[in-house]
C-alpha cells in the first residue's frame, strides 16, 4: 500500500489509497479538502492526525506539494564501528544530523556536509540512501514543507565529537542499543521513521 506522511508538530496528514483506518484518525477525501484549514486545526491540536484518500495518489501527492514552497534538506543516520548511533540534542530533543541543501549540491553532499559541521565528524561514507520525511514549519508567516532525504552512513571517526552550537546542538554523542531506545522516546516522529526504514533494511 503506498501512502505519504506529513507531519504538522508531530502530528500526521496521512495520504493514502487504501480505506483502512488504524489509527482512528478522521478520514478526508483530498478533492474535498480545504488544507490551510486542515494544518491549523492539527497545529492547535484539534486533530491528533488525519487521513487523506485518494484514488490517484501519485497525482494528489504532487498537487500538494505543488502548493507550498518546498526546502530541500538532507541528514543522515551514522553508525561507526560497534554500530553505535549518531544522535545530536537541540530544542530538548534528540535528534539526528541534517540540513538545508546550499545551491548546486548533491543530495549526497548535502548529508555529508551537514553531518559533519553539525557533529564535528569526519571520515563519513554513504552507504545507502534511506526514506525521505516531510514536515511543515512556519517562516515569516509562511507555511514551507520541508522535504528531508535520509542516507544511511557509517564513520571510523575515534575522536572527540564537537556540536555546532550556534546552530542551538548542546550534544553530540554515539549512542548504543539501550541509550538508543530511551533517545527515540524523545524525538520526534519522522526520526523514529528514519529508524524504521533502517531496521526494515537489516532484518
């Protein structure tokens, strides 16, 4: 079943073509939605999430977009030698290393680059590209969608992790199989995604 997930402070849109509604959320048919009206009520929390039906999703998926202005970021999910994980701590969240993609740059560049000055890493290889997630956030009034692609990354890096502070990360920090855990309990949900798409890749 092929569906989209969009997230207003953590909370869902969910496009998809299938009826099924597991997490009760209400249910919207897209042609007949009004989405200014849809993301205010899940920013003030009158909707814990929604779905969104659609029989042509490929088509309604572009046409939403088409209707924000989109930036495009990349991050990635770092492991090094004991397959540990990369987190950063910012806004007192968990979080994982990503950014804005600066003009004329690869999606590959982008993770790379923002990894690196976020946590003070080097010696970062790519080994797969992961999911994409979406969010919105508002600037100078404006709602923008924030398309973010994901890369799965490993690094031989031994030494000491400095956290870019002017860019609000307090922590930066490999984490194993426990500490891992309790940082996804504090994060936020396209993170845990993230996740998901790794565990998927390595059962």
């Amino acid at each position: 079943m092929q569906m989209y997930k969009v997230f207003v402070n953590d909370k869902p849109i969910i496009f998809t073509t299938s009826v099924k509604n597991e997490e009760d959320y209400v249910v919207f048919i897209y042609k007949n939605i009004i989405m200014s009206e849809l993301i205010y009520k899940l920013k003030l929390n009158k909707l814990e999430g929604v779905y969104i039906y659609t029989s042509n999703i490929s088509r309604d998926w572009d046409e939403f977009k088409s209707k924000f202005k989109i930036i495009i970021s990349a991050g990635g999910l770092v492991l090094n030698k004991d397959k540990e994980v990369l987190f950063i701590y910012r806004g007192n969240k968990w979080d994982l290393p990503k950014g804005k993609r600066e003009e004329g740059e690869k999606l590959e560049e982008t993770a790379v680059r923002e990894v690196e000055e976020e946590c003070g890493i080097s010696n970062l290889m790519i080994k797969k590209k992961l999911i994409e997630t979406y969010h919105f956030f508002i600037e100078k009034g404006i709602y923008k969608l924030k398309e973010t692609h994901w890369y799965l990354m490993h690094s031989s890096y031994d030494k000491e992790l400095t956290p870019q502070f002017e860019e609000g990360i307090t922590k930066v920090m490999f984490k194993g199989i426990e500490d891992t855990r309790l940082a996804l309990k504090n994060t936020f949900y396209n993170i845990i995604m993230v996740f998901k798409s790794y565990e998927n890749l390595i059962k």
